[in-house]
C-alpha cells in the first residue's frame, strides 16, 4: 500500500469520524429494508413471467425475454 494510514486518514473528511448511533441505525434499517425488497422481487421474476395472462399479453418469446432482462437487472 503506497499510502500511509495518517495519509488516508487526513483525506476523509472529519465528519465521518463522528459517531452518530440514530445514522448507524437508520442506514441499517435502510439496507436491510433493501435486501428484503430486492429478495422479494427476486423470488417473484420466475412465477410472475410463468403466468399464462403474462405470456398471452407478451408472447411467450416476449415473455421469456423480459425474464431475461428481469433477472439481467
């Protein structure tokens, strides 16, 4: 590592070295919020692109296509 700890240190901004458990928490509760909402809509890609009033609206190409895409997001 070419740069020492002292060096790093003075480039970070001395806000951040503020402790501040109300921001710890609120950030925790926001990715675990986000993890949760992702994993949801994950487990639903499959099921969702599967129904057959999704196939009839997209075609079954179409329908495989945007499964494609859903789960390439």
């Amino acid at each position: 590592m070419p740069w020492s700890l002292k060096e790093i240190r003075a480039a970070i901004p001395t806000r951040l070295f503020i402790k501040d458990t109300t921001l710890g928490l609120y950030y925790l509760f926001r990715d675990i919020s986000l993890a949760a909402a992702a994993w949801f809509l994950a487990s639903n890609i499959d099921p969702y692109f599967n129904q057959d009033s999704t196939r009839e609206l997209l075609t079954p190409m179409g329908a495989e296509l945007a499964r494609w895409a859903a789960w390439g997001v």
